[in-house]
C-alpha cells in the first residue's frame, strides 16, 4: 500500500513537470502515475541492496587460492593463509566427524597423536664369578730339613698343594695337579701328571759322595748327552741333558730329558722333566730351566 506522503510526492512531481495549454490529467491518472513511481523507485533500491549484498559476499568469501581476505577498516585488505595438513597427521591430527543429518559436519575435536614407543625386552645378566687366579709363586720345603724356598711358575701353569705325604710346590703342570696313589716296588707311592718334579735324590745327611764328584760320575754315564755346571741362588748347580733307559718308568728307552741337581749342603735337590701327553720336550724344558732358575732359598 502506498502512503500519503508517497503520494502527495508524486503529486507534486506531476504540477512540477505540468505544461500549461496541454491535457490536464484526471485525479486517478496522476494517482496511478504516482503509484507507477514508486514501484520503480523501490524495485530500483531492491536491486542496490542485491547487488551490494553481493559485493559483501565476494568480499568476504574465500578466493581461488585458498586464503581468506578480510577488508581492513582503512579499506585496505588484509591476507590470512591457513596452512592445512593434507594428510591430517602431526601431533595435534583431528578425525572427521560422521554428518549430523542436516548436511553439516560436526566440527572434529583435536587430539595429540599417538606415537608408538618401541617395546623394551627386560634383559637378566647373569653374573658369573671368576675362577681365582693362577699363583705365580708357590713356597716349598726340603725334606725333612728347615730349608724352604720360593718358586716362581711359568705362565698359566699349576703346581700341586701339599697332599697324600707329598710337600706342597714340588709338582709343576700346564693343567690342575692330580696327584694320585698308585703301586711301586717299595709299596704304595703317590704319581702324579707333572710335567715339571721335584725331590730329594738322598735323604738329608745320606750323602754318598761330594757333589763335584757326583757330578762328574753322572755326566760320565752313556745316557747322558750334555752336561751344564752352574749355580742356582748361590749354590753349586748340574744340570744333564739325557736319554731315559729300560727302567726309567718309561715304556720304551731313549725319551729326552732334563735333570737338574742343587747342593745345598746337608741335601741335594733334583728336579726333572716328565713325558706327558701333549706337553712338548721343549715346552718342558724351558718350564724347568724357568722354575730352577727361579729358586729363592733366602726364606
């Protein structure tokens, strides 16, 4: 419906634009004119609006590149780039949320992702205890004497603790000491797997003859293919390369060995090398060249 100032404008525009000496409309026909304005007037204001609302939502709406851009309030625009993850990974990664039934989503909730920590297999380590060491030095008696020394092992080697009427340190081996009883001519004795023997070749005070001349009757024999006169710690020492014999307790004759004898005047001590599987002529000799020389009698 149109209202009265609508109309007495429009009135008022049609005696404006009246021409003496022409035709003077009728009252309806100035009123339908009026009417006719103003229906122009308001469908041309309708189609401002649209077109104006419409510049607001190009503004405003997203462009072809992705950004969004806003209109600054001294008519400058500004540019805000959201970066998206195509993937939606990363420590704050959100799930799509299934449609409400409206046709809109529901926004996702952001959640920390879940990183997946490699399992750890408890270890049990178990602690095994060491063998006790190898002595290097082991300290033996003469007999039924008050003299005692001190010898020193080669490396890696054993010697026997005083056991079954046997002085300790007068065994010598690669491997442990076994000592063991066994059968002799004089009765029961002890045997052992040494490769390396010490022993009294007379009992103290026993002695049969001077060492120098001992020596000399022992490097006259034909068994004997070297004969060494040295010293061991300050006493007069022999020391014979042989051949064992019929008798030696070997199986056959003509087996290499060393003897060694020390005067240490009252009592001789002998030492001398063992056959023993395994143990080499020469490993033998050079572990009773080593504990002979090794003898300390200052104890």
């Amino acid at each position: 419906m149109t209202d009265f100032e609508d109309r007495a404008r429009s009135a008022g525009d049609a005696l404006r634009t009246w021409t003496p000496g022409g035709d003077t409309p009728s009252p309806d026909t100035a009123v339908r004119r009026a009417v006719h304005r103003t229906r122009i007037h308001r469908a041309t204001a309708g189609g401002l609006l649209v077109v104006a609302l419409g510049g607001v939502g190009l503004l405003w709406g997203p462009n072809d590149g992705g950004d969004d851009v806003h209109i600054g309030p001294a008519g400058t625009s500004e540019a805000t780039t959201t970066t998206e993850d195509p993937a939606n990974t990363g420590p704050f990664a959100t799930s799509a949320e299934p449609d409400d039934g409206d046709g809109n989503e529901s926004a996702g909730s952001a959640e920390p992702a879940v990183t997946s920590v490699p399992s750890t297999t408890a270890t049990t380590t178990t602690t095994t205890e060491a063998p006790p060491p190898t002595p290097t030095t082991c300290t033996g008696q003469i007999g039924e004497t008050s003299i005692t020394f001190v010898a020193t092992l080669p490396d890696g080697w054993h010697v026997n603790e005083a056991a079954m009427g046997e002085p300790g340190c007068h065994h010598f081996a690669p491997v442990p000491v076994d000592l063991r009883p066994t059968e002799t001519e004089a009765g029961v004795g002890v045997a052992s797997n040494a490769v390396v023997k010490l022993y009294l070749p007379h009992r103290p005070g026993q002695l049969p003859t001077s060492f120098e001349q001992s020596v000399d009757d022992r490097a006259a024999g034909s068994n004997v293919t070297d004969t060494r006169r040295t010293t061991v710690d300050g006493h007069a020492a022999a020391r014979f390369e042989q051949l064992t014999g019929p008798g030696d307790d070997v199986p056959v004759g003509g087996e290499r060995f060393v003897r060694w004898t020390v005067d240490l005047g009252d009592v001789w001590l002998d030492a001398v090398t063992l056959l023993e599987p395994g143990v080499s002529y020469e490993e033998s000799v050079a572990a009773i060249d080593q504990i002979i020389g090794s003898l300390d009698f200052s104890a």
